[in-house]
C-alpha cells in the first residue's frame, strides 16, 4: 500500500511537470506569435501610410502598388483606425454583421484592443492616426489552448486514479476473500478432529469436567473460523436487537480482562430496544476486537465504557477506554491493513472491523476522539 501511495505521488510530481513545461512552451509560442503580428501590423500601418500620402498628394508613388498588396493581404488580423479624438475612421477584419446590428459593436471591441494591446501611430504630413488591434483567431486559440490542455489533462489523471483505485481495492478485496476462507479451511480440518476427541474423552469420568471447559473455547474457535468463512460470501442480515449482543460480548471479555479494568455498558431505555439489521457473528466479530484492542491499550489497568444511542433513524455505538493515545494523524491510518504497534501484530483486525460495518452492514466505523482523558472509537448503524 506504501508503494502505491509513493506511486501516486510520482506520477502526481511528473504530471505536473509535464503541463508546467508544456504551458511555458505555449506561453513563448504566444509571446512570439503575438510579436509577429504586431510587426504585421507595423507593416500594414506604413503601407497604408503610403497610400494616403499618394492619394494626398495625387502621385503615382512606385510603391503605391506594393502598399496596396500589402494592405489586402490582411485578412486575419482585426484593427480599427481612429483619430486624435477617437473618433473610429475605419475598421478591418471585423463582423460586418455585428457593426450594423449590434449596438456600440464598435465601441466595446476599440475598448477591448485598447487594453489589449498598444495602439501604434501613423504619422502623416496632415495629422496623425492611431491603429487599435486585437489578435488572429489563430493567437486567441494558441492562447486558449494551455486552458483546454490543463481541462484534459486534469479529466484524464482523476479517470487515472479512479481506475487504479478501483483496481487496488478488487485486488484488496481478493485477497481478504482468499486469505479469510483459506484461513477457515485450515482451521476447520483440526477443530473436526479435537471435537471428535473430546468426545471420546467425555466417557471419562476423571477429565469430563475438564473437556467441558475445552469445548468452550473449542466453540469459541469454530465461531472464529465460521466467521472467516463469511468474508466474501453472501451474508444476510437480519434485524436484531443490538444490545443482548452486547450484554454477552462484554461479559465474554471482561472474564478475560484483568481485574484492574472495568466494563461499564450505557444504554437508554429505548437503545435497549434497538433493532438493526446484521449479521450475528460478524457484528461479534468487530465488537470483539475493538475490546481486545482497548484492552492492549490499557495495558493491564483502567476502564472500557460502551455507550449505546438511538436517534430513532440512527443507532451509534461509542467504545472509550482510557489507554494510550492515538494520534490524531493515525486516526484513519489505524484502519489500514499492516498498521500496528505491537511487536507481533499483523495489523489486519481494525482494517477488517471496518469492512464488516461498512461492507456488510452499510454503517461507518471511525476514530472518534483520542486525547488525554480518553480514546473512543464510533460505529454508527442506520435502523
């Protein structure tokens, strides 16, 4: 799972310094593109400048020919000619359509080359005329382009990511199905054989009382393995009342607790009623650990309180003990598989608890708070 996140963050880091790259190619790109326009625009403004000099004067000028190639050839640049006073004397390349029928066209676009870009002068013996330009179709779109490519770009990397995040979790959810049904059936093939021993053993007088105190941990046993056989299986759920389970979870745990540590379960009278629908041994199964978990934490002294809530559309369901501190940045690492702080931990309990609430039951399981006066871990059930 580390892998993967360093994947991600890789390719995060690379992706990144792909755009940046490209944008700052398509930003000189721009910048030269829109210098070889302004010098276009320069051009034209001196044959222009040519021609009404010629016509002024009324000279044939050998150039005159040339200015006025000059001058047709511009058919991609739009600019607009005004005088002293701003008053428009002509325009070029602008929506013959849009100047008759919309109101002030004229205005808005001499406002937007304006501050677009600087007007450039044509100094005739006469007076003098300025020349407001935008850009090409060409050098809005390259300009556009870096917009369009940072939008395609960012839709690709989450459909990346969904992709690999769904694959990762298939592959996840394989490996809990194979590794919780292998596990079931390595533990099943011994726990048949102990059985019938104990049997047997039973027609002993001397050791009968003692084969009765092995058959409950026998049974314990096969509700583990019952329980393991359930993952990835199609498990129903049934509407039960939630506090009984409980009732006998706690009194389960706390025969095996140290004497320094105290149970204390909380439920109103209308919680006590609380129906939800689950399934039996695997909701067992996440109580169970969350209590051995708080007990590891006690370390041998302290409380567990378990505080059961009906808000009559949601049952919740507080597990506090007063033990070591959480941090909070490991508050939804805790829930990842291999994440453990004991010395022969696999890491794999609170990663499955979670799954079981919200895979199979619909609810949600988090780390609640975790400081000082205590650590409290919420599971929260929809009626």
């Amino acid at each position: 799972m580390r892998k993967y996140f360093h994947w991600k963050t890789y390719s995060i880091i690379i992706g990144l310094g792909i755009v940046i790259v490209a944008l700052y190619q398509f930003k000189l790109l721009a910048q030269k593109m829109a210098e070889e326009e302004r010098r276009s625009v320069t051009v034209l403004i001196e044959a222009l400048k040519t021609i009404s000099i010629s016509e002024f004067n009324n000279a044939n000028s050998p150039d005159l020919n040339f200015a006025a190639y000059v001058v047709t050839q511009n058919n991609h640049i739009p600019l607009i000619i005004c005088d002293e006073n701003d008053e428009v004397i002509d325009y070029v390349n602008l929506d013959e359509e849009k100047v008759e029928h919309v109101e002030d066209y004229l205005g808005k676009q001499l406002a937007f080359f304006k501050a677009k870009n600087a007007p450039l002068e044509i100094n005739y013996e006469f007076g003098t005329n300025y020349v407001f330009y935008g850009n090409s179709v060409l050098l809005n779109r390259l300009e556009q382009y870096p917009i369009l490519l940072i939008i395609v770009l960012s839709v690709f990397i989450i459909i990346l990511f969904i992709t690999f995040s769904i694959a990762q979790n298939s592959l996840q959810n394989q490996v809990w199905v194979g590794m919780s049904k292998e596990t079931a059936h390595q533990m099943g093939t011994p726990l048949s054989s102990i059985v019938g021993w104990m049997e047997i053993l039973k027609d002993y007088p001397e050791v009968k009382s003692y084969v009765l105190e092995m058959e409950d941990d026998v049974n314990r046993l096969q509700l583990v393995a019952d329980r393991f056989s359930k993952i990835g299986s199609d498990t129903p759920l049934e509407e039960e009342v939630l506090y009984p389970r409980l009732v006998s979870m706690v009194s389960y745990m706390e025969k095996r607790a140290p004497k320094n540590v105290e149970f204390k379960l909380e439920a109103s009278a209308l919680s006590k009623e609380s129906k939800v629908l689950m399934n039996g041994p695997l909701f067992d199964w996440v109580i169970e650990n969350i209590l051995s978990n708080a007990l590891d934490a006690l370390e041998g002294k302290g409380w567990i309180h378990i505080s059961l809530e009906d808000d009559g559309i949601e049952v919740t369901l507080d597990i506090s003990n007063n033990g070591k501190i959480i941090p909070k940045k490991h508050f939804k690492k805790v829930f990842q598989p291999g994440h453990t702080t004991k010395k022969r931990g696999w890491g794999l309990g609170l990663s499955l608890a979670k799954r079981i609430i919200e895979k199979y039951h619909y609810g949600s399981m988090e780390v609640r708070q975790s400081d000082e006066t205590q650590t409290t871990f919420r599971i929260t059930l929809r009626r």
